[in-house]
C-alpha cells in the first residue's frame, strides 16, 4: 500500500477495529509524508524526541491548515484549554490546576469509586449479561469526575450529551465533516454557558470539590495563585470534556483485552495484585489515545526528513509503544512486562494531568469486575467502535457470565 494514504486508511471506520497493521506499515519509514500534506510519527524514539522538542507546538491554531482552522471554528474565540497551549501559558496552568487535582485528591477517592463499582455491578446481577461499556465503563467515570469538579447528580446528563460531540474536535480535519464541526461548537457554546454559571454558583458557595478550589484561587490577592476568568473556564471545561472518555476507553480495553486472554484473566483473578502491571501493559498494547496533533513552529530535521514549518505532524503514539525496537515482542499481550514506557498516556510537559486517576478508576473497576464477574465471556469479537480514531475503543462490549459474586 502506498506509504501516502496509511493514515487516511487509519482514520475510516472499517479499520477501527485493528488499525495495528497499519502502524506497522507506517514504521518501515519513521517519519512518513502523507498525500495531504500531513507528517504521520510512527516510531517510539522520534515520538519521544519530538514530545520533548520545543520547536513543536499544541497550539493548533498555529497551523495554516485544516486542524487550525477546526480549532478556531470550535473554539469561536474562547481562550484554549492549557493542553492546547504552549509555555509559559502552559506552564502556568498546569501548575495552578495541580495544586487542587492532587495526589491526595485522587487517592480520597478510592472508597467512593470502590462504592460505584460495586452499586454498577450489583444493578447487572440478574441479567446474565451486561454491556461493560454503557453498564459500566461509561457511568462509572462520569459520576466520579463529576463529583471532584462539583457538578451536581442532575446535570451530568447534559455532560454526557455534549462530550461526545466535543471530541470530534480531537479527530484529524479530514475526518470531521462540517456539520459534526458546527454541533461541536453548538456544544462547546451551551457547555460554557452551563459552566459560567456553575462557577459563579461555587464562588458563592465553596464546597469541597475542585471547581471551589480554582473558583476561589481567581480571587486571590497573590498574584502567583491568580487565574483569570476565561483560564478558569477553559481548564473547567477540559476537565469535564476530557476527564472521562480516555477513561471509558481505558475501561473498555482491558475487559476486552482480558476476554481475548483468558490466561491473563484467569491470573489476574488468583492474583489481585497483579493488576497494576496489567493495566500498564494495556496501556502499551491497546491504549485508549492513539495519537495526537502537533505544529511546527520551524523546520524539523528528523530521521532524514525535514519538517517544515507550520505543518501538521501526527504523534502516533500507539504505534510507538508497539514499536519492535523498543518493546520485546510488542504485538504480545504479556501483563508481567517490566519494562514498560509506554506512550499511553503521552508524555513531555503535555503527559496526561488524568492518568492518575484513570489509573485509580481502572485499578478498581478490573479488580472487581474479575473477582465478582464469574465465568464472563466475549458476545461479539470485534465489538463495534466508536467513530474516533485518536480516542479509540468500543462503543459496546457486551458480556455473558453465569453470576455476580457477592
């Protein structure tokens, strides 16, 4: 197949299944020009280089082509979210939002989440089957993103009818048509319009929860803590459009994962302990963000080929963390890989601010489903995907099993 059109090949629907050959066919040549104009990265040490290089830039509006233009038809002038900004900005907002999204944050979590696993799974008990993703993986992360940011029970299903819509936003230009761009920015528009009065509700009245946090940091008198109104909305906004989609995937892709390695399965449910290696190890194998966007703000030399600038370069992450002169046997799913750095979550200063608590949300979900999941096997292999490619899991995973343990 022409080295060209790889990636649009990627990005349609018949092959969300398995894009994996693809990658591989991409890897043959590091940095790979595509007939658009695209530079699609497909192998591990020039991923890394390039998350690390400062001549790159997530500001998609720094591109003359189609992602710029996505960027600022969705947007429609409101400030960006930190992920798609550069230093110092970045910088900046990233820190501030650290100081409240903290590891003791997180880690006060794991009761609770441990509570909604077990209220999701004891719903399933005299059905016979369940869909892990709308039964579980879905309603699990949004409940538990919900309540750290202060959204109240109510209103999350305005949340889940508006993210999906959102992260359209994430796909290549080529692959989003101009109605899904126009609901995109319909949605972003009645998102912050929700938001705004969210925050005014938590300034008023702070409670526990994250939201109050960066809510009351706007209004403090040091200026190192202070962030302006429209940061604020912007790093609100992020946190609920992406702060449970990679999860539902992550979810999503273990289970399914696991079903098609039943000795995995069976090990994990003797040994509990062995799921942190698992869930790193999917991340590895079969992550949920394949790839992401990037502009050269100069020319790039790179595996022998320049980039110049103001192009749009494609990070394939998954393709990296498959990359064979990296990973000893990259296409085997082995859940006791030590080393493993893989680029499930990205990396550089742009590493995912969730992974931590993806990881504690998935940890949980996986130790119980395989504990008190009996005998559960796979209605349909593949499974149908959702319509992303860079955010890629299933849309539904349905699952027979002969009972829920207690």
């Amino acid at each position: 197949m022409n080295q060209g059109n790889l990636f649009e090949q990627i990005l349609k629907p018949a092959n969300r299944p398995n894009p994996y050959p693809f990658y591989s066919q991409l890897r043959a040549t590091p940095v790979s020009k595509q007939e658009d104009g695209t530079y699609v990265v497909s192998t591990y040490r020039e991923i890394v280089a390039l998350l690390h290089d400062p001549r790159i830039s997530s500001d998609e509006r720094k591109s003359t082509s189609g992602p710029g233009e996505l960027a600022k038809k969705v947007e429609s002038g409101a400030r960006q979210p930190f992920i798609f900004l550069d230093p110092p900005d970045h910088d900046r907002l990233r820190r501030l939002l650290m100081r409240e999204f903290t590891p003791e944050r997180v880690d006060g979590m794991h009761d609770r989440v441990t509570q909604l696993v077990n209220q999701l799974l004891d719903a399933q008990r005299d059905r016979g089957q369940l869909d892990i993703v709308d039964d579980f993986a879905h309603p699990l992360p949004v409940d538990v993103v919900s309540e750290m940011l202060g959204v109240p029970p109510e209103d999350r299903p305005l949340f889940e009818a508006w993210v999906p819509v959102l992260v359209r936003r994430l796909e290549p230009a080529q692959a989003v048509s101009e109605t899904e761009v126009e609901r995109a920015a319909q949605a972003a528009t009645e998102m912050r319009e929700y938001l705004v009065g969210l925050i005014a509700e938590r300034r008023a009245r702070p409670a526990d929860d994250l939201i109050s946090g960066l809510a009351t940091m706007a209004t403090s008198h040091d200026p190192a803590l202070q962030i302006n109104d429209q940061d604020l909305l912007a790093t609100v906004f992020l946190l609920l459009a992406a702060g449970y989609e990679t999860t539902v995937n992550l979810i999503a892709n273990s289970m399914l994962t696991l079903l098609r390695y039943p000795d995995a399965l069976a090990r994990l449910r003797r040994d509990p302990n062995s799921v942190i290696h698992t869930i790193e190890e999917v991340l590895r194998f079969d992550p949920p963000v394949h790839f992401r966007i990037r502009t050269t703000l100069t020319d790039i030399n790179i595996a022998g080929v320049t980039i110049p600038k103001a192009a749009t370069v494609v990070l394939l992450f998954a393709s990296g963390s498959r990359d064979p002169a990296r990973f000893v046997e990259p296409d085997h799913f082995k859940p006791d890989r030590t080393d493993n750095q893989h680029l499930g979550f990205g990396g550089g200063i742009h590493y995912c601010v969730g992974a931590p608590l993806a990881r504690l949300e998935t940890l949980v979900a996986l130790s119980t489903l395989t504990r008190r999941l009996v005998a559960p096997r796979l209605v349909l292999d593949p499974p149908p995907y959702r319509e992303n490619a860079s955010l890629r899991g299933p849309r539904h995973l349905m699952v027979t099993f002969d009972h829920i343990e207690d």
